[in-house]
C-alpha cells in the first residue's frame, strides 16, 4: 500500500511560512488579495490551506542529504554515517559557537506554532453560501482542530527534544506586539505537552488509520508515542539533574530551567511507554515479519520493512528525503560512482560497521554484556554470494547486509563487483564515500539508471515504529524493576524478527542485572534504529557522548577503511575524520538571532 496523492496537501504549503526577522513575525499568510486573517477563516479552502500549513512540519527522517533541522542531518552528526560535505562536516570537524550551528529548529517551528494559535483562535465551521458552494462542516472542523492541537503540542516536544526548557506559546501573539518570552523550566514545559497530547487523544482517530488518504494523520496511537518520548527524555539523565553545566541556568529573574535529579520520573516514562505497548497489543501495531514457506524471513524482513505501509508504522509521512537516482538525493548518493548517475558518497563509519552482532547473536568484541563471537575473523577473505569478501563482513547478522554495503559486495541491479580501493571507479576521486563502506538501509533495490531504469520508488519516511518503542519501554522497565522478566522480553522481541537468539541463552547472568540489560538495550537501540535520526539525541540524554574509554564517544577519531589503500591495503582501519564534541553540544544553542530580539531569553550551558 502506499500514500494517496491526495494527502499531499497536508505538505503542499509550506512556502506560506516565510523567515521573517522573528520566530513570532507574520508569514505570507496575508498574501494573494487578502488584508486579514479574519478573511481566511470565511473561506473553507483558505481555512484549509492554512490547516495543511500547521501540519507541514511533521520530521522527515528520510532526508538525510540536505536536511533541515527536522530532517535527518542527526545521522551524519552522530557516530552512524559520515555524508562527505556540506554543513554536517562542519559541524563534526569544527568548534562551534550559536552563529555557527546549522539545522536550527527554532525559526521553522514557532512559526508553524503561531499558525497553529492563530487556527484555533479564529477558524470555525463555515457554511456553504450558494448553490454547490464549498462549506466546512462542523464534523470535519473538529477533525482539522483536533490534529492542530495535537501538531502544537507535537512542534514544542520537537523544540524540546533539540533545546531542553523553550517558551511555551498558546495564545496568537500579535507580531507588533511583545515578543519577549521567557523560558520556561524542564518540568513546565514537560507538565504542558503531557496536558495537551493527554486532553486531544480521545478526539483523534482510536485505532490506526488504515485509509490510505489519510495515513499521514496523528492518531491516538502517535500522540502515545509523542508522551512516551517525552517522558524517556524527562527522565534521562540529560534533562533529569545530571548535565551538572545546566543546573545553574536561570531565568533573568532568577527561575532555575533545569531540575535536579528525581528518580521518580522514571516511573512516569514506564507508565507512558507501557501505555503506548498496550495500545499496540489491542490489535493496532505489531512488529513486521516476513515469511518464506511459512518460516520467518529475517532477511526479508529488516528490508520489507522500510519498503511497504505495515503494521509497525506508528506514524510515517509521505515525505521522501529519499528523491530517487535525480538530483542530490539520498537514493543517488547510496549508489556507487560505478553505476549510472550514482554519486556514492554515504559512508557509514567503522564504528557502526563493527557494532552489529554475527549471526550467532554475539558482538565480534568482548562487550561485557555478551562475549565475543568465535565466527569473527580480521583478516583473510571468504565466499559471499559468488565473490570473495573480507572476513571482516561474513557471517554478520542481517540488519548488518541491509544497513551496510561493503567492498567486493555485488550491486543487486548490475550484478557488478564493487570496489573503493585506490584505482577502483569508486576510490577517492570525486564524490565518493570516504569510509569504504555506502549506506543501504532503506534504499530501494528498485531503484537504478539503468536502461530503462527506475528512476523512483515511494517508501513511507516512518517518523515511529514500534520496534523502538519496545526497547523504550526495556528501558524504563530496567531502571524501575531490573527483575521484571519484561525488560529482556521486550528486547528479544526485537533481536528475534532479526534472527537472532535471545540474550539470557547467551549469557545467563544478563539476568536481571541492571547495568548488564542497560548495555544490551542500548547496543540492540544503536543497531535496530541506526540512521533513522535517533541516536544523535540517545547518546546525548544518556549523557554518554564524551565516554573515556571511546565507546559510544562523539568526538575524536572515526574510522574507515582505507581509501587510499591497494587492493591489500585496503582491509585496514584507518583514520578519515577527526570529529570534535564539547560538553556544550549536549543541547542546542539558541538561535543567537533570536538572543539578540528577544532579551528574555537565555543561552544553553557553555554556548
């Protein structure tokens, strides 16, 4: 199944929303005759336009490549991809400062936050005037006002994920009038989007939407999953009274923004999360599985899974990030040099390339929580799919084959051989992946310049699934009830449809052990959710991105393989991009811009 054109609209306007010289200040709303916003809401289709303007800004976590701040520039900001160029290299090679930090959602969101006031202030139900005249029923405006509600609370949790404490704005603030607005603490700004997505849920859709016209909605199920990730973050170490730069930032009257450490906080994250599973087991998500002669197809699934709409879909948009083998788009950057119009230049670093488990379920490391794997070998080559390969890449699990496209792996349209070492069509020159390693997760293997060629191919650009949601809820179970035989249940769940065992079958201490599970549930989030835009932000509220002895670190050196290596050379770890992280780039700066209008509000830690 895949999305109607016609939900289109809900991302069709857009341009509406122009950068004006304040996150508060009138966008083109008045444009094409119109003098006021009363004249908008006469009119069903002006009303409508405006409505599929406050739901433009649902993220896209397809658009990797040329993101904005609600993209997915996280994947190349975090230790998962390199891109190779543009703002994402800056950020991870240079020292940062508030003028300097790029895919900044602060501007974007206010703006689609006003829209959203404005809507609910002034629009209402509008009669048809005249013969087959156009009209706004009351039952389809409680539908627009119910998303507009749910998009508000959702656009401040998104500010919140990337700034921490922000202004909380509910009411249309006249653009002449004051725009200095404080912010507001942790705890408040948490208190208010918890309100706001607990008061909408019953007037959105009860159950997944199965309507293909309208799969882009939030449902009740989507606002669940908002207030269960609130809360994972309220309670993570970030935002819960451990980032000890932040705990004397006030207000300029002297108002603390961030709390200090309450435990209990992780007993609202349980509650929140454990209702989102709940919901799910009703009937409404499951996890996707595909078969093959009645026998689970790992393979087959980890793939299918971002290809099709499916019952794991939380919430997917009709964004696509992705654009295909035209233009510079994520498609074509995936797909070596070698191959018609293909750009190559994804790189997925070593550090994840070495992550993934074989296909026993092991880490090919010692891990503390599991040994390592007696199949992992460094050197020496071995038969894959009819070519020779490095031992480095054989035996690995599946979502390994499906995420990461490594040297002598044969591309699956031309059936070719493809090389990156120095001579190679695909080595150093030109745009080309610096690691020897190209992304391909969630590419379509449909997808090619070849004669007659396929130059697109639709795949949802999934905002939640519920895979992540089991191991949220792991998570919080384990820093609430360690012995609860859910946590390791949860998280097998998700290692299973991958094929692989269950983690007490391979090592029967993990048993309730806290700090044993917490690893296990952060190794298996780091490989299920890899470049889908959340571990930049899991690494950062579990405070772990500066780890001493380099593991799960954001900053220092980041390997590859090596690109200017001979066809023997090549297998070697070698340096190819030295990244730099500060304590500061825990969260975001404010908009220095914004610092500079608006004289209440105050600067994150160290920035």
């Amino acid at each position: 199944m895949k999305f109607s054109l016609s939900i289109l609209i809900f991302f069709m306007f857009a341009a509406l929303v122009s950068c004006k010289k304040n996150y508060l200040d009138v966008s083109d709303e008045l444009a094409g005759g119109l003098t006021s916003t009363d004249q908008v809401f006469e009119n069903p289709a002006y009303t409508r336009r405006w409505y599929a303007n406050v739901m433009s800004g649902v993220a896209d976590y397809s658009a990797i490549i040329g993101a904005s701040g609600i993209g997915n520039p996280w994947t190349g900001m975090s230790d998962e991809i390199a891109t190779g160029f543009g703002d994402v290299v800056n950020y991870n090679i240079s020292p940062k400062n508030s003028l300097s930090m790029g895919f900044q959602r602060w501007d974007m969101l206010y703006q689609l936050i006003r829209q959203a006031n404005i809507f609910l202030e002034k629009a209402k139900p509008i009669p048809a005037t005249g013969t087959d005249a156009d009209m706004l029923d009351d039952t389809e405006f409680k539908k627009l006002k119910a998303n507009v509600l749910f998009m508000r609370a959702y656009y401040h949790y998104l500010l919140f994920e990337q700034y921490g404490p922000v202004p909380i704005v509910t009411g249309f603030v006249e653009p002449t009038g004051k725009l200095d607005l404080e912010r507001q603490s942790v705890d408040e700004v948490v208190a208010f989007i918890d309100k706001e997505l607990t008061g909408v849920m019953s007037l959105l859709p009860q159950a997944a939407i199965t309507d293909e016209l309208f799969l882009a909605n939030p449902t009740k199920g989507v606002a669940l999953a908002v207030k269960a990730k609130l809360w994972m973050y309220a309670a993570s170490p970030l935002l819960n009274g451990e980032y000890v730069p932040a705990l004397n930032t006030t207000n300029k009257d002297g108002k603390k923004l961030f709390p200090a450490k309450d435990q209990t906080k992780w007993n609202k994250a349980l509650a929140a999360t454990k209702e989102l599973i709940n919901f799910a087991e009703q009937g409404n998500y499951e996890l996707y599985k595909a078969f093959t002669n009645g026998i689970l197809d790992p393979e087959k699934s980890v793939y299918d899974l971002f290809q099709v709409y499916n019952k794991e879909i939380i919430w997917a948009t009709a964004k696509t990030g992705w654009g295909g083998m035209d233009g510079d788009a994520l498609d074509r950057r995936s797909t070596p040099r070698s191959e018609p119009n293909g750009l190559g230049s994804t790189a997925v670093l070593q550090e994840l390339v070495d992550d993934f488990y074989m296909k026993d379920g092991l880490p090919i490391n010692n891990s503390g929580f599991l040994p390592a794997s007696p199949l992992y070998t460094e050197t020496g080559k071995s038969p894959y799919n009819g070519v020779n390969v490095s031992n480095m890449w054989i035996n690995r699990e599946p979502r390994f084959y499906n995420t990461v496209f490594f040297a002598g792996r044969k591309w699956h349209i031309t059936n070719r051989e493809i090389n990156f070492y120095k001579g190679s069509p695909n080595d150093r020159s030109g745009q080309s992946t610096i690691s020897g390693y190209l992304l391909y997760k969630r590419f379509s293997r449909k997808v090619h310049k070849t004669s007659p060629g396929v130059a697109a191919v639709f795949r949802p650009s999934i905002v939640f699934r519920l895979a992540e949601f089991y191991l949220l809820y792991a998570e919080a179970l384990n820093e609430v009830e360690p012995g609860n035989p859910d946590v390791l249940r949860y998280v097998n769940l998700v290692r299973e449809r991958a094929g692989l065992p269950k983690l007490e079958l391979l090592n029967v201490t993990i048993v309730g052990n806290q700090a044993l599970q917490r690893e296990a549930i952060r190794r298996e989030s780091r490989i299920e959710l890899c470049t889908e835009g959340q571990r930049y932000f899991d690494v950062r509220r579990w405070m772990i991105a500066e780890n001493p002895n380099g593991k799960d670190r954001q900053g220092g050196d980041f390997y590859g393989m090596n690109m200017d290596g001979d066809p023997t050379d090549f297998f070697q770890r070698t340096i190819v991009q030295r990244r730099v992280f500060e304590t500061k780039q825990y969260l975001y700066p404010i908009p220095y811009n914004e610092l500079e209008k608006n004289k209440l509000v105050v600067q994150n830690p160290g920035w």
